[in-house]
C-alpha cells in the first residue's frame, strides 16, 4: 500500500473515533516507510492521539522525539514538533506532581 493511502486510513479511523485502530495504522506506516514524509506525519499524528484522546503522554513524546530525530527533511513541521514535545513534557510534569501530592496525603 503506498504512504499516502496508508496515512489516509490512518485519518479514516481517526475520523471515526477508532483511535487505538488509527494509532496503529500511523505506527505500521511510519515503521513501514522511514523514509518517506508521510511517516513523519504519521508519527505526529499518532504523537497527538496519545496525547489528546488516549491519554498516553509517555507515547506521544516517545513519538514525537522520533518525528524530530527523522532524516526525512521536516522543517515545515518543527515548530508542530517542538511544542508537541513541550505539551508532552509538561502533561508529564504535571501527572508527576499529582502522583507526588496524592502519596504525600495518603
């Protein structure tokens, strides 16, 4: 299947609501085909899916890193990257200050 229709399946799920289907379509394709744009799209989209449907911020940032770390030429997409990097970071922050406040009162 080439990248383009795989991202598109991809976005059919996504428009669904099947995220978890969607998640793994981005994850097949970007495994898939490394080298091509559409992997780095697939890997912010799938970064976004865990950060803002499935609630999986370790993912989202783990994909994100990925995206960044790409060969594949993205400099139209670094500033998408590098605040999907920080909001991932900060959720993560956050998560930790609340587990740390609820083993302090329990």
């Amino acid at each position: 299947m080439s990248p383009f229709i795989w991202f598109e399946l991809g976005r059919v799920a996504e428009e669904r609501k099947d995220y978890e289907r969607a998640l793994l379509e981005y994850d097949k394709l970007a495994d898939t085909y490394p080298s091509a744009r559409e992997s780095i799209l697939a890997k912010i989209s799938a970064a976004r899916l865990c950060l803002k449907r499935l609630n999986r911020p370790h993912d989202a940032l783990r994909f994100y890193e990925e995206a960044s770390a790409s060969v594949v030429p993205h400099l139209d997409l670094d500033r998408d990257i590098q605040v999907g990097i920080q909001q991932a970071k900060d959720v993560l922050s956050q998560n930790a200050q609340l587990s740390a406040g609820a083993a302090s009162t329990g």
